[in-house]
C-alpha cells in the first residue's frame, strides 16, 4: 500500500518530484533511477499500443532518449510520469501510422511518380528499375524545381541506390519487404524462415547503414594525399601516432588532453605550468543548487584555450554549435554560448581532415561516455573512410576507443578545436613574449578571488564561483541530502584537488623564472623586487607563504578524497563525512584567503616598484 503524505501526495510521486527536479538540473544518476522506476511502465504502455513486444522496446529506447534530452523542458516536476507517458504515446503513434513505424523512413511509394507520368512500361516490382526511372525523370524535371529540391531528391535516390547494392540477398529481400511493401515483421519471417527477432536484427542492421551511407555523401570524400594510407581497398587511412610512454598527471582531462597535443607536436611544457597559465590550477566553481559535477566544466572553453595557446606561439580554430532541437545536459551554461548548427555538417569532417593531414591531432569535447556519465575532453588522432571510423583517446581504461563519423557530425554539442603555429614562429624568428609577472599574479588573485568572469546565458542553473564558491559548498552540506550530489562531489574534489596540488609547484616555478630573468641567481631567495622601505626579505617571504597556504590547501583537498574518492556511490552520504568535509572546505577556504593577502602584497610591491 501506497504511503500518503498530509496533502494526499504519494511517498513515491514525492521522490519522483525530487529526482525529476535534480535530473532537470543536470543530474544523470537522478535521471538513471527515474528511468528504473519507469522502464517498466513505459514499457507496458508501448506494448498496449503496438501488440508487439520487440517494437514495444524500441519506443521505449526511443523514448528514453528524448526524455533524457528534453527533461530541463519539464516545467512541473511533480507530472514526470504523465510526461513520459505522453513520450512514449507519440512515438508509438510514430511508427504505428502509415509510411513505416519510423518517422524518418518515409514508404516506398512517396517517391513513386504521379499517375499522370509515363509509367505504363515501369515494373514496380523491380527496385532497381524504379530508381532508374526516377533518376531519368528526374533530369527532366531538374528545371521545374529549384536547386535545393533538386540536390535533395538526387541524393535521396543515388543514397538509396547505393545503399541496395551494397546489400546481400538476403538483407536486400528483408529490406524492401518491410520499407516497400509494408509487411510485419512477422509476415516477414514467415516469407525468409527466420524468427521475428532476426528481423528486426535485420531491420536495425538496414536503418544503420542507411544512416552510414548517408553520411558518406555528406561527407566529402579524402583527396588521397601520399600522407594518408589506403586500407586495403580504396578507402583512406589517417592516424597519427601517440606518445608511446606517458602517465596522466592531472584529473583534469582539458588540461591533461592540451599536454597530450602538444606532446604530438614535440613541444612539451609541464602540467604545473599549463595549469598555472590557464587559470585552472586556482579556478574554483560549484553550482548553486546542488553538488553537481558540472561545475567543473563551466567556463568560456574557446577563450580558455585561445589564450592559452596564443601564449605559446599557436594559432587557434574552432568549429563549434548545438543541434537546435536537442537538449544539451547538463552542459546548457556552455551550450547557450554556441550557434545553432547543422545536422552532419561537412565542416566537421573537413576540420578534422585538414588538421590530421597537416600532422596534428584535434581536440574535442567526448560526450559519448560511459558510466560514470562524466563528459571529458579527449583527441581525434586518426580516421578511417572505410569503416567511416575516428581514432579517439579516452581518458578512461582502456584509454583508446573509436566514434563514427556518424556520431561526430551528428552530436548535440560540437566543440573542436585545432591548432597551428603562427606564421613567425614557424621558423623560429619571433619569440612568444610572456606576460609580465605582475600581469600574471594579477590573473592568479582575479580568478582564484572573483572566478573566470563567465557568465552563462541561460538564468538556470545558477554558479558560484571564486572563493565565494568554498560558503556555497558547505551550505549544500549544511542543508543536507537534496543538496547533496555525492557522484558530482566526488567528482569536483578530485578535479580541484588535484588542481590545487599544481598550484604550489606552478607559483614556485613562477618566482625561479621570473628571478632568473632579472638576473639575480647569487641567493636561493634571490629578490622578485626591490623598493626603498620594503626589504626584499619580506616580499620573498610573502611570496613563499603564498606557495606554503596553497601547499597546506592542497592537503585538505587530499582528506575531502579519501571521504569520498571518484567515481562515489549514488546512496546517502554518512553524516560524519559530512561534518568531517564541511572542517576539511572551511580550512582550505582560510588557507586560500590568507594567500590571496599575501599575493595582494605581492602584486603591490611589484606595481611600486615599477612606478
């Protein structure tokens, strides 16, 4: 029996409305419990309307999907279920209704000419024979449409043509039976002597290389540059080779995939400066309604590493964009930022071919993860036409996997980004000029204080960054379990852990080449600046309690990890960790703070000393 509440709300549609409410927020393990909960139901549902088992479970993917994509849309929580119902309604209706059960197979018989053609001499039984037809009557309408539909009827029949021949007997007769003549899949398997099952097998075998197909004609096809390979037949291969013997140093995957890239193009700096440079060693941001794990990844990604890459004497492009009917989650912040695109756009394809000719990777942000459902950022180093395949790093074991062509040039959020040095520093005549050490420190104390000054778009969620962010983590801890996401908290202590572990050693480095350029080497503490009534012992001796507060923050941070390692669990968190991280952040935020006044004396005396 159902437990009901003093306002006749069920325990369960309680729960469902908490989970919908953090699922709408970003949360893709609330998400993954709303669908245990109801895969059964939807499922039932779908199966009431088609009367077919196997069609039932692919509106129930189907469904699942645009839900998972649509759920920030959901303006009553409390009504998920009913949502969802209405989901699986309209795709059941979808391929339940005349022209095939899937809304992008259209029959056979809309490209079928008008009865008022010449057609007497057709046999409507031959495919083959059909699409000769149309292609001819094609040509001779080609100057009564207009140039649009003109290329999208051609390609349709040539993507079709293709694709049939590239069927075996079988598939092919599998093929036209269900698309063209409209039979069941059980009529079919009758027909073939196979199960249903191996049907639909078929059906899905024949809707994928449908999509493949279609693909490659978007696609242009490679130049066959002598850089590139052919793989056995005519198809070409690009791969470019990965370091052989490397270690990640950083939990960050932007910054541990920037190193990788240069790695490829023989010019190496440190994680601890890279980290430093771009701000991410003292970058701190945590959303402002749970301890979620997108925090981490909001920032202005194209400013990052355009200044981070202009610093080292590289040019940088990007092709960027959102599928304008597909939601972005939980990456919205970012998402807002980009331009609507293209489905399978050829400018994809073509980036990435330009800069892997060229010899050098190209990076991306990876949605296609798996569990833990963190999104990274990883390298495309290598493609295939013949199996219409991308090589990818990964920065999960087993740390190399593939993506189709389909997936890149079809994914919610495009973000690639490729680099090339500048034309002066292509032969070595200019060297990069860094900026000066006050302009440096400078940007430390901005983004460690005030944050990156990114602010998204959208109004919801909302983000606390900068020092501010350490209150509003232990507020969600204060105010308990609805605002506390233990996967997404695992997640950011090890990312900001990390990073701060980088930050001592990149401030040390900082103060060793800065004193190296001036010229001083007769001391260890040899004098970042020198002024008339402050000692050169006291600003050395702020600088290095700058590094010492970060190096004593980096140690709770390694505490909060042992509380709760990555990737953590999904169930309720134990109070005494809680108390135990609220100490853990409170230390660390007054470690951070008495830095910031140290750099601030820093940063001072450096401007008086060049007044």
């Amino acid at each position: 029996m159902l437990e009901i509440t003093a306002d006749g709300t069920t325990i369960e549609t309680m729960e469902d409305r908490f989970l919908t409410e953090r699922a709408k927020a970003g949360d893709t393990e609330a998400f993954g419990e709303l669908v245990r909960r109801h895969r059964t139901s939807a499922r039932s549902w779908a199966r009431s309307m088609t009367r077919d088992t196997h069609m039932a479970e692919d509106i129930v993917q189907d469904s699942l999907i645009k839900a998972f994509l649509h759920v920030g849309q959901l303006i009553d929580s409390s009504r998920f279920m009913g949502w969802l119902q209405a989901i699986v309604r309209r795709q059941a209706q979808m391929k339940l209704r005349r022209g095939g059960p899937y809304r992008i197979e259209q029959p056979f018989t809309s490209l079928k000419p008008s009865q008022t053609m010449d057609s007497a001499n057709i046999d409507w039984g031959d495919v083959d024979h059909i699409l000769q037809f149309l292609s001819v009557k094609l040509t001779h309408k080609q100057n009564e449409l207009n140039p649009e539909t003109l290329y999208l009827r051609k390609e349709t029949i040539e993507m079709i043509q293709s694709f049939l021949h590239g069927l075996s007997r079988k598939e092919r007769g599998i093929f036209e039976a269900y698309f063209f003549k409209q039979w069941s899949p059980d009529e079919i398997a009758a027909m073939f002597q196979t199960t249903t099952q191996s049907v639909y097998t078929y059906i899905y075998r024949a809707k994928r290389k449908v999509r493949e197909e279609h693909s490659r004609m978007l696609i242009p096809a490679s130049s066959g540059k002598p850089d590139q390979e052919k793989n056995g037949g005519n198809s070409w291969v690009k791969k470019l080779p990965l370091p052989r013997t490397r270690t990640r140093e950083t939990a960050s995957s932007l910054i541990d995939t920037v190193s990788m890239m240069l790695d490829m193009m023989n010019h190496t700096y440190s994680v601890s400066e890279l980290m430093g440079r771009s701000g991410y060693a003292f970058r701190l941001r945590i959303s402002g309604l749970s301890t979620y794990a997108d925090g981490a990844f909001v920032f202005d990604w194209q400013e990052v590493l355009r200044q981070l890459f202009d610093g080292m004497g590289y040019e940088t492009a990007f092709v960027i964009g959102q599928l304008p009917d597909e939601g972005i989650v939980p990456l919205v912040p970012v998402a807002s930022a980009f331009p609507f695109a293209k489905s399978r756009s050829p400018e994809v394809m073509n980036f990435v071919r330009e800069y892997l000719i060229a010899g050098t990777p190209v990076m991306f942000f990876d949605t296609y993860v798996q569990k833990p459902f963190t999104f990274e950022w990883s390298l495309i180093y290598g493609y295939d036409d013949g199996r219409q395949e991308l090589y990818v790093t990964d920065p999960s074991a087993p740390y190399m996997k593939t993506i189709t062509y389909e997936e890149l040039t079809t994914s919610s959020l495009r973000f690639l980004c490729g680099i090339k040095k500048r034309p002066e520093q292509v032969n070595g005549t200019r060297r990069v000029a860094l900026p000066s050490m006050e302009e440096q420190l400078s940007r430390i104390a901005r983004v460690a204080v005030e944050g990156d000054g990114y602010s998204p778009r959208t109004p919801f969620p909302h983000y606390v960054q900068g020092l501010a962010a350490y209150d509003a983590w232990r507020n969600h801890l204060k105010q308990g379990e609805a605002h506390i996401n233990l996967h997404g908290m695992s997640y950011l202590i090890r990312v900001y852990g990390d990073a701060r572990r980088h930050a001592g050693t990149y401030l040390r480095d900082l103060k060793d080449r800065w004193s190296a350029q001036r010229g001083c080497h007769e001391t260890a503490d040899s004098g970042i600046v020198h002024d008339s009534t402050i000692s050169e012992y006291q600003i050395n001796e702020a600088y290095d309690h700058l590094i010492t507060c970060y190096e004593e923050s980096a140690k709770m941070w390694m505490e909060l990890e042992t509380l709760f390692p990555f990737p953590c669990g999904t169930g309720s968190a134990d109070p005494e960790a809680i108390v135990a991280a609220s100490d853990l952040l409170k230390r660390a935020h007054e470690q951070e703070r008495e830095a910031m006044r140290s750099l601030q004396f820093v940063i001072d005396n450096i401007r008086r000393d060049h007044k």
